[in-house]
C-alpha cells in the first residue's frame, strides 16, 4: 500500500515536474538534465532523487500530468450540449490548455514525433477509448441532421491541430506577431477566428 504524502512533498514533486516540464520543452528528454531540473525546481540534487529517483521516472511522470489533462478536455465534450456549444466549450478547452500548458503540450509533442516510446500503450488504450466515444457522438449529430456530413476523426484532429499550434510553434507566433496567447486580446481573437471557421464548416446554415 502507498503511503500518504504529506503536504510539503505533494508542493515539492509537483515542484519538480513544474520544472522538468519546462526543461524537457526546452531540451527534450536526452538534453535535460535531473542537475537542470534540480536547479530550476530551487532544490538540491540529492532532495530531487528523493521524489524521483531517474530522468526517465520524472519524464514519465510529465508525460502523464499532460495527458490527464488532455484526456480530461475530451472527457469534457461528452458532458455539455449542442453541438455549436460542445465543439466551441471544446475549442476554448484546448485554446486555455494550449496557453497555461504550453511547455507540457510541447514535451507531449515531441514524445509523439518520436513514436511515443513512452506513451503508445497509454495512447492506444484512454485516448482511443475516449476518441472512440466522441466519434460515437459527432456520428450521431450526423445521422439526425445537426451538423453538416463531416468525418468525425477529421473533426478531431483539425480541432487539435490548430488549438496545439499556439503551444507547439509558440516561438514562431511570437517571431511573427508579438504576441502569444499570454496576450489577451491576441487570446480572444484566436478563439473567435477558430470558433468561426470550425463551426462555419460544421454547422448548418440556419
């Protein structure tokens, strides 16, 4: 049986996934180093080992914080209404994700393009669990005639594709714009352009 943690421990590991997670953006998992974690977290090496014991044990642990939280923006769709507010509660989901989480959706990125070594086995089982259901859903709206004939899967990953791009390319935005969506009203236009779009391709006209 696992013991409790205590206060100060749950601050301190979450202290140090804080840290590896920035640092993993930055340099990947064989760039970072624990030293670089340790030294970003404000602790000693030695206190580090304490919570986690490897690099690959804090990396792993990075990689499961993203994806409960991804994993919940999908458990998320199932739960509200309509289409037009289930597909934009979505898109305001991942946008908000994408900009308090840019660095996590980066280190989930990378782990992706590398063939998911870390992930496949959680990929194939909660993620197509959940995409599965949602495709369930999209095919309904389909089939009673709220939504325009679209392919569902397709419907998903373009809603993924243009929400995680504001995290994944975050420097080019910024090179380009001089923005990112820590600017506010550059946030707002980004979801009212998304929503705008997406929506205008999904729904039908009244």
């Amino acid at each position: 049986m696992q013991k409790k943690r205590s206060r100060i421990q749950i601050i301190n590991q979450q202290k140090v996934l804080d840290a590896a997670t920035d640092i993993f953006a930055k340099y990947g998992f064989r760039g970072g180093t624990i030293d670089q974690i340790a030294e970003m977290a404000g602790m000693s090496k030695p206190n580090l080992l304490y919570y986690f014991k490897t690099k690959k044990e804090i990396y792993l642990a990075v990689l499961e914080q993203t994806l409960n939280k991804w994993l919940q923006c999908l458990q998320d769709w199932q739960v509200t209404g309509t289409p037009e507010e289930t597909i934009s509660n979505y898109i305001d989901t991942k946008l908000e994700f994408s900009r308090n989480h840019a660095a996590g959706s980066r280190v989930f990125a990378n782990e992706i393009m590398e063939g998911a070594p870390i992930l496949k086995t959680l990929l194939g089982e909660d993620l197509k669990r959940l995409v599965d259901e949602d495709t369930k859903v999209i095919k309904g709206w389909v089939k009673n005639g709220d939504i325009r004939p679209i392919d569902p899967i397709h419907l998903i990953f373009m809603i993924w594709a243009v929400t995680q791009h504001y995290a994944d390319f975050e420097t080019q935005i910024e090179t380009l714009t001089g923005k990112t969506l820590q600017d506010e009203d550059f946030y707002k236009q980004a979801k009212k352009t998304v929503k705008q779009i997406i929506l205008g391709g999904v729904l039908k006209e009244s």
